[in-house]
C-alpha cells in the first residue's frame, strides 16, 4: 500500500534537551510539501558532529533527530520537484547547493547559504516535518537520517548509482567528503608532499586518503589515541605519532621528523588548540594549513599573528569544498570505480535500534566509523 501523501508513523532517535543521549521513540513523519523529498532510511554513519549536536558544541532546536551522513530511497515527492523521484537512491545534504545563492553561483564556492550550522532546525517555510508524543521534533543541518523516514528540501538530497552499496557510501554524506575534499580541493595537496593529520576519526582518516591519492609521500597521522593508528596505516598514512610521548610541542617534534618540511597540515579533531598546533606545524613561510573539524560555537581563540605573517596559509573548508549536488554522484562513481576504499573508515556495523551503543563506542575512542543499518 502506498505511504504517499499520508503521515508516516516510525522509529526515530531523539535527543529530547542539551546533554541528553538519543533515544529510540515512534515518531510521526508528515507528507514532503511542495519542493521537498520523503526518503526512506537504508544506512547512516554517526559523526562527530552529532554528539556535538547533542553537547552543545554544536547549536540545534530540541527536541532533535540528529544524524546526516546517510544513504536512503525516495519514497515519495513533493509538488515541483524534479531531480529525484520515488524508489531513486539517493544522498540527504548537510551542505545543501540550492543553486541560486552566491556561494552556490560562483564557482569558487560550495557553502551554500541554506546550509544549517546554526541549528535553525527547520525547512524553509520556518517548520518541521516531524512530530513525536504531539510535539513538534527539529531537523538537525538540513537533514535528520537518524529516523527510518525524513523529509529534505530538494536542494539537500542528490540522485546517486543505484548499484551504490547504502552501509559503505553513506560516509559520502560527511566524513569521507569533507576530509577527502579538504586535500584535494582546499589544501590541494601536491605529489611528493609531506603532510600531517590531526586527528584520525572518520574525517581524519578521509583527509589522509585525500592526500595519498594527492601523491603525498609522507602522511603523519597525529593523536592522542594510540588505537586509531593501525587503521591510519591502513587509509595511506605513512607513520603515526601520539603527542603525549613527547615533551616538547608537536610542531617541533614534526619539524625534527621531517627536516622542516611539512607542507599541508590538517585538523581534523576540532579543539582550538590543535587548530594552533597544526598552523605552526606546517612551514613557517609556504605551509598551509588547512582547519576540517568543527570549531566549537561561539569560542573564541587567540594565537600568535606571527605564524602567519611568516607565509603560512590558514584555511578552512566546509563538506570539503564540494558543490554537492553536481560532485556527490561523481565521488559515489570514483568509489565505484576502486578509485579509494572506505573500509578503514568502518569499524562497526550496527542495527538502527543499537545507536545509543554507537555513540558509547565514538566517546570511548573504540570506533572510527559506526554504520547504523534500517
Ligand atoms: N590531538 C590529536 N588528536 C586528538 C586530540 C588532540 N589533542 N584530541 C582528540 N583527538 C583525536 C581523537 O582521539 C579522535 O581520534 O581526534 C579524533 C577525532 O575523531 P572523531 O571524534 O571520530 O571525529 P570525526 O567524526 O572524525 O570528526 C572530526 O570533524 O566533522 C568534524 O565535528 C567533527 O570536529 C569534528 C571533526
Ligand atoms: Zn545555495
Ligand atoms: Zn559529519
């Protein structure tokens, strides 16, 4: 029987106030509006940045349904919509490409102007699609995959191939993208470079494969966490180091290993702190440094101008630089292609209903990636 244009009653995880863990609750998902998408959940990976939702390092609108790096099947379509159809597989958007603002006219840009970061957890006409025990329940950065169904605008979701395995190529919809991006696009990561990686969870690691596809020759992967080293090694990392085995600071301890070489640095962690220590890591006059985790809201940081007086580029990039409407399939093609293997990004597979042990497994530092399957 079909659902279209009826209310959708299902499961969905739910953080109900700031701190407070996501819960599995039945949830009602009203019909797409005019230029909006239903679609049905198959894979979601969980981010960093969805605990960061819930911790408020991140702004959002609770109640929440977090999650937005997925892979699902339209079910059905709002009036006016034309690039997706019913039964299409499909990427729901976090950096949406409505194609009319001026991030998205100019070439040189991807950051859309209807991208939410700031937890505005609503579509375009200022309300939510989704409703639990007859409360209105927010979207989380344009997209909500911690549910069997959501509802996007059709400038957040884009048509992939159909042959795409939903569990590996969800990762496309965040982590993978916006490190693997952050090499090619905004580093641009040259062949026979030297370049080191803070931080080695899912983004990391999607940086590090950035830069071996690049030509890199030298990728250090740096962190506090020993256990995330042997599956750096395996995305392309050429050795690892943990800041905690040294006394002096990291950007000497570099320095020394490379003979003041390391051109393209990357954060990939999100603190302030090791947002610093990647700039004055990277050569103090043609090093560029490129800033991938999220900065934590509303913190200010101070450092020293003299990092980057000396030469040294500080950059930032959102989803990697990518217009994601016209790149996403491409990137779903390469990947087909074996052109890069997601597999050292996937520690963990787990049931839908398992995401609070998803989240237990990220704040443990045991995972890199936990994949939740509908
Ligand atoms: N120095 C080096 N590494 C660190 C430090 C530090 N001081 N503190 C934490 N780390 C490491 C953690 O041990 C972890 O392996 O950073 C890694 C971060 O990985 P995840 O928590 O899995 O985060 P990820 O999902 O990869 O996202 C990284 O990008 O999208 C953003 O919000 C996200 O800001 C976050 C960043
Ligand atoms: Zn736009
Ligand atoms: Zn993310």
């Amino acid at each position: 029987m079909s659902t279209s244009g009826k209310v959708i009653k299902c499961k969905a995880a739910v953080s109900w106030g700031l701190n407070q863990p996501y819960s599995i609750e039945d949830i009602e998902v009203a019909p797409p509006k005019a230029y909006e998408v239903r679609i049905k959940i198959l894979a979601t990976g969980i981010c960093r940045t969805d605990n960061n939702g819930t911790t408020g390092v991140m702004p959002a609108k609770f109640p929440v349904i977090g999650g937005h790096e997925a892979v699902g099947i339209v079910e059905s379509i709002g009036e006016g919509i034309t690039t997706v159809k019913p039964g299409d597989k499909v990427i729901p958007l976090a950096v949406p490409q409505c194609g009319i603002c001026s991030a998205c006219i100019s070439p040189k840009s991807n950051y859309c102007e209807k991208t939410d970061i700031t937890g505005r957890g609503v579509l375009s006409d200022g309300t939510s699609r989704f409703t639990c025990k007859g409360k209105p329940v927010y979207h989380f950065m344009n997209t909500s995959t911690f549910t069997e169904y959501t509802v996007v605008e059709e400038s957040s979701v884009v048509k992939i191939d159909a042959a795409a395995p939903p569990e590996k190529v969800c990762l496309m919809g965040c982590a993978f993208s916006a490190g693997y991006g952050a090499a090619i696009n905004t580093g641009k990561v040259t062949p026979g470079s030297t370049c080191a990686v803070f931080g080695l969870g899912g983004v990391g690691l999607s940086v590090i494969i950035g830069c071996k596809s690049a030509g890199a020759s030298r990728i250090i992967g740096v962190d506090i966490n020993p256990r995330k080293f042997e599956r750096a090694k395996a995305a392309g990392a050429t050795e690892c180091i943990n800041p905690k085995d040294y006394t002096k600071p990291i950007s000497e301890v570099l320095k020394e290993m490379t003979d003041n070489s390391v051109e393209f640095t990357f954060e990939a962690v999100g603190h302030h702190d090791t947002m610093v220590d990647a700039l004055a890591s990277c050569h103090m006059n043609y090093g560029i440094s490129v800033v991938v985790g999220d900065p934590p809201a509303s913190k200010m940081l101070t450092y020293d101008p003299m990092l980057v007086f000396t030469g040294r580029t500080w950059k930032g990039c959102i989803f990697g630089g990518w217009k994601t409407r016209n790149d996403l399939p491409k990137l779903v093609s390469d990947y087909m292609a074996k052109k890069f293997d997601l597999d050292p990004l996937i520690t963990h597979v787990l049931p839908f209903n398992k995401v609070k042990d998803g989240f237990d497994l990220l704040n443990k530092g045991e995972s890199i990636r936990t994949v939740l399957t509908f």
